[in-house]
C-alpha cells in the first residue's frame, strides 16, 4: 500500500463517503430512508414484473387493457339486457369500485407468496426486503391506471359527465388506498414466510372481504338502513375499502339518489348524499389512517425479517 | 488509511427448528411440536478492513465464512453488534445472483445492477464491459433459465465487477466456470487490487489466498483465530488443524509425521488422458503409526476433482523413512494441470495428522473432442 502501483488508475478516495451502519435492528426513519434510496430498484422490479406477464407479447400493455375493456362490454351487456336491476348506468357503477377493488385484490393475492418465492434472492443479495411486496402493489398500480384509462373512455362513450368538483378528492383516495394496500401486502407477505399457508387463507378471506365492500351492490340502498338502525355504520365503514370505493363510485358514477329504469316513478338511494366537505373530511382522516398503518407495517416486518434466513 | 468494513463485535445466531411444520393447522393445533434449537454461527468477530486491503476469510467448511459475508453485505441480520460500511458494494454469494429466470441476460443484467444499488444510466455505461466479460454475446437477450450454470455465474460476475464498486466481496465462486474464465477472474480481482479497492475473498484454496490477499481472517466454529498478515494466518489455521488432531489424538503425534516428497517412477508428472499413474509418497515417522492416507486432486482454479482414501484401508507406518505407493488405476482427465494434495489421517477421528499442499502437479494432456475436466466417454446414436 506505501507503494505507488504500476498499472491502472487509482480508485476514487473513500475518505468523505457517507458510512452505512448493517445492525440487528435499525430504526424505522433508518428503514424508510433505505426505502426511499431504493426506489430505482423498486420500478425496475415493477417493470421485470410486468415484463414476464406480457413476456413474449408484442401487443403487451395492449391486452391489459383489452381484457378489461372486455369484461365492462360484458357486464354493460348483462346488466343492461338481461339482469335490468333498475339502476341506470349499473355498469359505471360496478366498475367504478372494481377497479379500485381489483387494485387490492391483485396486490395482496401477488404480495403474500412473494416472499416466499423469491427466496433464492432473498437469500443471496441484499435489498429492503419489503420492496418485492412493494413491487407487486406498483405492478397493480400499474393496471389500475390502465383500467382506469378504460374507464373514462367508458364513461366519455357513455356521455355521462363525472363528478369535476369531488375528482380533487380522488387523489386522497388513490393514496389511502396505495398506503393501506401496501401495509397489508407488507405484513402478509411476512407472515407468510412463517405460516406457509397464509396465502390460501388470504384468498379465501378476500372473497369474504370482497362482500363486505360496496362493489356489486350499493350499499345505500341495501344494508345502510339496517345498519345505521342498529348503530353498526361504523362498523361497516371500518373496512378502508369502503369508503375509497364510495368516493370512486360518487366521482364516475356521480348520482346518489336515481330515477328507477324499471319502475316508473321509483327512487333508489345509491350513494350517501354527503356534502363535498364531508367526503373530503372523512378522505383525509382516512389517508392519515393509512400512512400510520404503513408506518406499523414497515415496523412489523421489520421484526419478522430478522428470522426469514431460519425459515427460508 | 480510511477504514472502509468495520465490523464492530458481531454475532449471528439461528434458530433451528426440528420437525417443525409451516401450516398454519399445524400451528394451531400442536403449537409446542419440534424444539428450537439456538446455533451460534458467529461469536463476537470484530476486524477492520482499510480502504485498498485485500483480505481473505480462510475457515474450515462451516466456520461460519459465508455467514459473515452475509452480515457484511446486509443479506443477513447480525444478532447483535454492528458494521460500518463506506462506499458501494457489491457481492457475489456462493453460486449466481438470484436472477429472476423468467427475464432475459439483459433484464437481469439492468436488475441485478439495481439490486446491488446502481442506477440505470450506471449500468447502461456498463452494459457491453459486462456482456463482454461474461462471453455470452448471443444469449443474452435469451430468457436466463436456458443458461448453464457456468454461464449464470460469467454473467453475475461480470456484473459485479463491472458496476464500479468500492468494496467487492467474493464467496467461494472461483470454484465454478472452466478455468479460463476462473484466470479471467483472478486477473480482474488482481486489477481492483491495484487500483486500491477493498476486497473480501472467501475461498477454501489456500493458494488464492496466498496470491491475492494481503491479510487473512481465520474462522474456527464461529470464532475469529486469527487476523493478521496473510502468511502468518495460514500458518495458525494449518497449526489448528494439527492441534485438533493432537487433541482427538492424545498420542503427541504433532511434527512426528512428515511427508517429504512425492515422486514418480519415471520421474515426470506428464501423462496422457486416460493411462494411469503410479506415485511414491516419501513419509518419515518418529513412531509406529496406523492411520489413513489421502490424496485430493485439484484443477489450477480450486475446483476439488477428487479425494480418496482409498477406501479407508490403513497405512502401517513404521519408524524411519516410508515409502507409500499410490496407484491411479486411470486418470480420466482432459487437459490441464491438476493439483495433487496429500496427508495423514487419523482413521478414528478424521483428524489431519501430515499434511503436504500441492506435494506435486500432474499435467495431463488430452487429444480427444471434449470440454471440461473429465472425460466421460460419452457416444451419441440415434435410437
Ligand atoms: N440459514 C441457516 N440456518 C441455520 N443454520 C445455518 C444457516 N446458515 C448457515 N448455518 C450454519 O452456520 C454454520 C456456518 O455456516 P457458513 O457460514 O455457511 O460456513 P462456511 O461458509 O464457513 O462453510 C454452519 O454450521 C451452518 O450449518
Ligand atoms: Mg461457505
């Protein structure tokens, strides 16, 4: 080292590069702000994600958009010929919440194996292990904006005008619904290192959870006045999904209290009649909501990583 | 001389579950099935590197090496204590990267560079150094889970040592890829040597070690031994393996047994592919000693070809000069030169007694049609 070498140039002095601590167990602003130094790997994982699902496909992103271009064709068709519930437009209405619904179905059916798959690289390179969770929510973010493309293409063709005023809200609610998506993915896919079998129990209870929120029926006109009755609103509207699906519901579907296609002079409460100010109230209370859960999430499975190597 | 690893009393213990199940049933319902079980891997290691240092990690196999590359590269959770880390790093942990099989050489290569902490615009600069290194030009837009396993390792390699690292740390992968490519490497680690980075270099090959590293850590069962200049570990670690055999072995057997040369009836060690081969193994004994004999045979990179002791049949020998016949019925090898190791084992304990590294090099020359290392004969007909 005294002496000079001989052949290639001197590598750059390390002398005022910043010091990485690795430590048992790191503060979660220390986790955090690995995190976010990390997120050129994060859409890197997206885009490989994405890549082997349309591998091979030159028409790629242009199925992800057929398939459910495809699927609103269909329910417009059965919804408005064969299944007349009444509720004009029932597939603005439908789709509204399911794109919001599918977002977190797909997150979390992707995000709880994918610990346990990717074991061989979890094993062998060193990276914030929560960001393989995290790609598989920002894959589904990835195809909710293409659903939502479809959607607003919908809604033009339709002529139906959406809500301008209550779209400001829709960013909040996009975000809650990434932050509490993401909390969940984060933990699951944790958890399931440890119970293998999570993920089949994750798929069963979101078929449960998927009943439980407001998608395919509307929750004003069939279960609010039994709930509120019996004080349990609250308890409905527990579930984060809710009220995200509601406020997409009000912004594309726009009508809260309708004129019935069957029966003439017939009314149908559809969505809660709440002032813009409410929504944006109860939006941004539950965007707080959602960013604590994450801030617990990144807590959690920072305990549960440190024991992955024994388990995987 | 700034200090680039600083590992600051580390230990990593695991937790080893027996008959555990991972159902969530089982759980349920038989929570307190299977004992957990606490190994200690490491215990309390602590050492710096300084910036441009080349230290090696010389251990017997389970002395916790690959654990405390794992900890330094942040694949692992030390249980307690710290490292302090300056500059990028990258790694390459026993066989390949993890890659995802799905994608191409390509994507993984763009993968792999973000995983290790290297923007896009890094690696794109690097792209055609690493393809190039790798040799695998036309298969790298080829989805990864058609490559062989040397091509999985160029291709990871190529990659670390292309994205411009400040630390490069390296776990036994030298033993894998034909030995061109295994020269390629070495050269490439001698380059980073002397543009003063910091490597790590875990390697069973005692010769490596010796050639590129300017220091050398010594594990035994989770404890550091021995942390000085490269000579003087190699010197404690092959001391330890004597004193475990005196230990297994009350006899004082340590220095009584010695192996002076390994010789040829004809003299030369040059042989054809396929003929066999008679050694004599020169070994003087102070005492009466019944034990076995082993020899190994490496290639040039480190790549273990073979270890026999022939069927454990003991060696009787007396005090004075010995002379042991060792009979290669046929040495099926392609070309190259082989390593030949010899020693004395207790046959009880398995414990080293004599030891001679490198007793003598076989050259093989090979006028046949195939690859690698050895030749299997193979005959190719349709059915
Ligand atoms: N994930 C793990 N779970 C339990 N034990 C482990 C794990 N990884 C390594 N070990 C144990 O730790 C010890 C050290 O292993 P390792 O660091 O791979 O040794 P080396 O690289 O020196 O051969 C070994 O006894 C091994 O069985
Ligand atoms: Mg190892």
């Amino acid at each position: 080292m005294n002496e000079a070498p001989l052949v290639g140039q001197q590598h750059r002095s390390l002398d005022d590069t910043p010091v990485r601590v690795v430590s048992a167990r790191p503060t979660l602003s220390t986790r955090l702000k690995t995190l976010w130094s990390r997120r050129e790997l994060l859409i890197g994982l997206v885009w490989s994600d994405i890549r082997i699902k349309y591998k091979n496909s030159t028409l790629g992103i242009f199925w992800s958009m057929l398939s459910p271009a495809f699927t609103l064709g269909v329910y417009f068709l059965v919804f408005s010929v064969f299944l007349r519930n009444g509720i004009p437009n029932f597939v603005i209405y439908l789709f509204s919440g399911l794109v919001v619904w599918n977002m977190f179905q797909n997150s979390i059916n992707t995000a709880t194996g994918v610990i346990v798959d990717r074991a061989a690289l979890v094993k062998k390179v060193s990276f914030p292990r929560e960001i393989l969770a995290l790609s598989n929510v920002g894959a589904a973010v990835v195809y909710f904006v293409v659903q939502l493309v479809v959607l607003i293409i919908f809604v033009a063709a339709l002529g139906h005008a959406p809500a301008w005023r209550f779209l400001l809200i829709l960013p909040i609610s996009f975000l809650s619904l990434y932050f509490f998506t993401s909390a969940l993915a984060m933990v699951m896919s944790a958890i399931n290192v440890y119970l293998r079998d999570m993920k089949h129990l994750m798929e069963v209870l979101l078929q449960l959870w998927f009943w439980l929120t407001p998608v395919v029926y509307s929750y004003e006109n069939s279960i609010a006045p039994h709930l509120s009755r019996r004080g349990l609103t609250i308890i409905y509207f527990l579930n984060p999904i809710t009220l995200i699906v509601v406020t997409f519901q009000r912004v594309f579907y726009v009508g809260t209290v309708v004129k019935s296609t069957v029966a003439p002079y017939a009314k149908i409460n559809i969505l809660p009649t709440w002032s813009f100010d409410r929504f944006l109230e109860l939006n941004l209370a539950l965007f707080a909501v959602t960013v604590v859960l994450f801030l617990i999430a990144e807590a959690i499975f920072g305990r549960l990583e440190g024991n992955f190597e024994s388990e995987l | 001389m700034v200090a680039v690893i600083d590992v600051q009393d580390i230990s990593k213990s695991f937790k080893i579950h027996h008959e555990r199940n991972q159902s969530l049933k089982e759980r349920l319902l038989h929570p307190r099935t299977g004992s957990t079980e606490v190994f200690h891997a490491l215990n309390n290691i602590s050492f710096t590197v300084g910036q441009g240092e080349t230290v090696g990690i010389v251990g017997h196999n389970g002395s916790g090496k690959s654990t405390l590359l794992k900890c330094i590269c942040g694949v692992l959770k030390p249980t307690s204590g710290e490292i302090r880390l300056r500059g990028s790093l990258a790694a390459l942990l026993e066989l390949g990267a993890g890659f995802q099989t799905e994608l191409s050489g390509r994507d993984n290569v763009y993968l792999y560079g973000a995983m290790l902490g290297f923007s896009k615009n890094m690696v794109d600069a690097i792209f055609d150094e690493v393809v190039d290194f790798s040799e695998i030009e036309q298969f790298i837009d080829t989805q990864v889970k058609f490559y062989s396993s040397g091509m999985y390792v160029r291709l990871a390699f190529a990659v670390a040592v292309n994205v411009d690292p400040d630390i490069l740390v390296v776990d036994e992968v030298l033993a894998v890829g034909d030995e061109r490519f295994q020269a390629k490497c070495v050269d490439r680690i001698q380059r980073f040597r002397e543009e003063g980075r910091t490597i790590l270099f875990v390697t069973h090959n005692a010769d490596q070690v010796r050639a590129l590293c300017d220091r050398a850590v010594v594990l035994e069962s989770g404890d550091m031994i021995a942390d000085g200049a490269t000579q003087d570990s190699l010197r404690i670690f092959r001391e330890h393996l004597m004193q475990d055999a005196v230990a297994h072995d009350s006899a004082q057997l340590l220095g009584t047994i010695t192996i002076d040369s390994v010789t040829t009836p004809e003299g030369s060690f040059d042989i054809k592919s396929g003929s066999g081969l008679h050694l004599d193994a020169a070994v003087t004994s102070q005492t009466a000693y019944s034990g076995s004999f082993v020899i190994e045979l490496f290639t040039r990179g480190g790549l273990l070809v073979s270890r026999s002791d022939a069927q454990g049949s003991p060696v009787n020998l007396l005090p004075g000069r010995n002379v042991i016949g060792i009979d290669l019925a046929q040495v099926p090898l392609l070309d190259g030169i082989y390593d030949l190791n010899v020693g004395v084992l207790d046959h009880h304990a398995n414990t080293v007694i004599a030891w001679s590294e490198k007793a003598a090099s076989i050259q093989v020359t090979y006028d046949g049609r195939e690859g690698g290392i050895v030749e299997l004969g193979a005959s190719i007909r349709q059915q």
